[in-house]
C-alpha cells in the first residue's frame, strides 16, 4: 500500500493513522502539498538496508557492476545519494 493510498484512506476516514517509509508522504508534507490539514510526526527507526536488484543476465553481461556499486558504497557516494532524497532524516537517530 502506497502512503498516498493511505492518504487517501486517512481523509475517507477508513483509517485514522497509519506508519508509512514512502518519502511521498513527508515531501508533500513538506511542501505544502497534502490534500487536508494532516499531522505528520516523523519517527525514527534504524535505518533499513538499502538493495540494488537487477536481472542475474544483466549482472553477468556486465561484471564490473558489483565492484562498481560496492566501490560507491564505500565512498560515500550512494550516501550522498540518499540522503539527497532523504534530507538525512532516515540515517539518524534525533537528539
């Protein structure tokens, strides 16, 4: 279920709350974007692993893709990435 489903069944009244990763839903918050007056109140959770997956044919027809994604995973690059996307907001614990 998507959060602007749950949206959607929030504002129906079908639901009255519910928990959500979907970055949607904080970005429309954030941006003055949501359908009606909602509150949003981030929580923290330990951040989830992030995956990459591809079809093992696409994998195998270009085997430098592993080392290249480990490589920006050590660099900080896919960091950089997600927090981009993120604000950071899902990699730290609040203080």
């Amino acid at each position: 279920m998507s959060g602007a489903a749950n949206l959607l069944k929030l504002e129906r009244r079908r639901i009255d709350a519910f928990i959500d990763v979907d970055l949607t839903v904080l970005h429309m918050d954030e941006h003055g974007q949501l359908p009606f007056k909602l509150r949003i109140d981030p929580l923290w959770a330990p951040p989830s692993p992030v995956h990459c997956a591809f079809n093992p044919k696409f994998a195998a027809a270009h085997p430098r893709l592993m080392p290249s994604l480990e490589a920006m995973v050590r660099d900080g690059r896919v960091q950089v990435w997600i927090d981009a996307y993120t604000g950071g907001r899902r990699v730290t614990q609040p203080q």
